[in-house]
C-alpha cells in the first residue's frame, strides 16, 4: 500500500565456510571500522590441520604460492550481514594480523572463517576463482570451525552444477 514500509527479504540460496584474507575501511555506514572483507576458499581441500597451518605461515612470511600446492584462493567480497558490535571484534583482530597494507586495503594472516550466504553461483573469467557469487553476505563468524575445515573450489563448483 501507499505510504507503507516494504521490507525485501533475501535469502540465501547457498552457504559455504570461508576464510577472511582481505579487509578495507567502508567510508559510508561504518566509518572508520574494517567492514568490507574479502573471502577465499582452498584451492583443494588440506589434508590436515598442519598443511592448513604451513600455508597461514608462508602467507604471514609473504613467501608466493607454490604452483599445485595448496592455497587460499580469493572469491568474494562481502560488508553486511554482521551487526556494529560484530563488526568491532573482528576490527580488533584485523588490526591485529595485518600483514601489509595498500592503499585502504589490509593484507590479514588467514584465521577467521565466516559462514557466507549467497543467491547464486556463476561461472566468471574476471575472477581469479573462476567463480562468482550473487549477493554475499555474511552469516555468522564460524568461531567453532577451524581454518582447515573452510570449504574448497570443489564446493564452489559443485554448487555451480547444481549437485
């Protein structure tokens, strides 16, 4: 009706466990707090915790990816879903694992995994993945879920066939 409040409920269509690598300031809502992340999964999934480990330390060490060895692969950038007291913790921790900066981008040391929900998954040659998800957002801070757990591209694309 006219002069009503219309309220658009979205939801998601898929979920993954994802893994922060990137973060950056929002110069809007959230001024001054790091709210606009960047997610990865692995390229493949870790045999264990201590391979998981071994790539978190050559990433904190800036040593490059070795090629076919396992690695976080970026995906998604996602701000919302969290509220203000959420996005102040992880603030915190982001301030805390820096490893490099550029720009209003910050590099962060791999070790927070989110829960994301997304509409859609796509096919994408501009996205080093591969793959592309409509409308991210994040669900929920995974404090239970360790690092090796996050899912993989195997995921992603399973998602994509429909399986």
């Amino acid at each position: 009706r006219r002069g009503s409040a219309l309220r658009k409920l979205n939801r998601a269509f898929a979920t993954l466990d994802v893994v922060m690598t990137r973060a950056e300031r929002d110069n809007v809502k959230r001024a001054g707090v790091l709210s606009d992340y960047t997610f990865a999964v692995w390229n493949r999934p870790p045999a264990d915790a201590a391979e998981a480990l071994a790539v978190v330390e050559a990433i904190a060490r800036r040593e490059p990816a070795r090629e076919g060895a396992l690695q976080l692969v970026p995906f998604a950038k996602a701000y919302s879903g969290l509220t203000d007291t959420e996005f102040a913790a992880i603030d915190r921790v982001i301030r805390a694992s820096t490893l490099e900066k550029f720009g209003p981008v910050r590099s962060v040391k791999p070790s927070l995994v989110f829960e994301l929900g997304f509409e859609g998954v796509n096919a994408s040659p501009r996205h080093k993945s591969g793959i592309a998800v409509r409308f991210p957002r994040m669900l929920r801070l995974r404090t239970d879920k360790p690092l090796h757990e996050a899912d993989s591209l195997d995921t992603l694309r399973r998602l994509m066939r429909g399986v």
